[in-house]
C-alpha cells in the first residue's frame, strides 16, 4: 500500500464477516458507496488497492457496488452517466421506470419536475445497491407527490381557526 493510506468505516458487530481485498483507484467512491447504502463496513484504501470487511449479510449489495466501479459490464453505464448528469438526466427516464415497477408512459405522465427530481436522484445514487436505490427512487416520489393541504387545513396551520 502507498504512503496515503485512508480508514473508512466503523467498528461493527457481526459473526458473519466477509473480508474483500482489490485492487482499484475507486476505493474513496466504493467507500461512499457502501456508507449511503447502509453496509456496515470497516477498511482502507490508497490509491491502488483496497481492504476493507463487512457484514456478510450484504453480500449481494456489496457484490453489485463493487461491480459497479470495476467491471466491464457497468462501463457503460458508468459514461452515460457521465455524459448526461446534468440537466439531460430525463434520459435516465426508462431506467427509473423499471427501477419504480411502472412503465415509461406512467412515469412521462407525471409532472415534469416529478420526472426531474426521480431522475437527478437516480443520478445522484447510482452506485448504490438497487435496493437503496428504489429507496431513494420512491422517497423522492412521496416527497414530492404529497397531497395539498386544504384551505382549512392551511387557516388551522397559520392559527386562523
């Protein structure tokens, strides 16, 4: 390991530790990762390799992470975010649907700014497991689709009752 080397993660209760050693340059995205995600984790990384041990009852979501950063099979998709993070991330669209269980035509009938902000948060979390995924996916729904408060409703919550 280099001079730099960087400890992530806490200590954690586990019988059931995995132990997984690889070697990347993505160890501080892996890290971030696995933290939003919910893994409890502990490990380090410098700029060539990473160590780190988890809990293994996230075997899967720590598999599908790693895979995202380092595999062949994620590199495309690893570009088309890149190219279109900004404000064309209504490109990501379809793949929001699928994630959400609706169709592409449930989804493009919702308010713009619905399809902006599921979106820009499927951008924001992609690396993450699919189940934090639809998590935030379908948080992001709930938060903005919320009903409106009724007149009555608005005149009790400013004391005008």
């Amino acid at each position: 390991m280099s001079d730099y080397v960087f400890l992530v993660g806490d200590d954690y209760e586990s019988s059931n530790k995995e132990y997984v050693s690889i070697d990347t340059d993505k160890g501080k995205l892996i890290s971030i990762a696995l933290a939003a995600s919910g893994i409890p984790f502990k490990g380090r990384f410098d700029k060539e390799r990473m160590l780190f041990n988890y809990d293994g009852i996230y075997k899967e979501s720590v598999d599908e992470i790693i895979a995202k950063f380092t595999s062949d099979e994620y590199a495309e998709q690893r570009r088309e975010i890149a190219e279109h993070k900004g404000d064309d991330c209504l490109y990501f669209l379809p793949a929001v649907a699928k994630l959400l269980r609706m169709t592409e035509g449930t989804l493009r009938r919702r308010p713009m700014d619905i399809q902006l902000a599921v979106c820009k948060r499927y951008v924001d979390n992609w690396y993450c497991d699919t189940y934090t995924i639809q998590h935030e996916l379908k948080d992001a729904m709930m938060l903005i689709t919320k009903p409106e408060m009724t007149d009555s409703e608005k005149d009790k919550a400013v004391g005008k009752d």
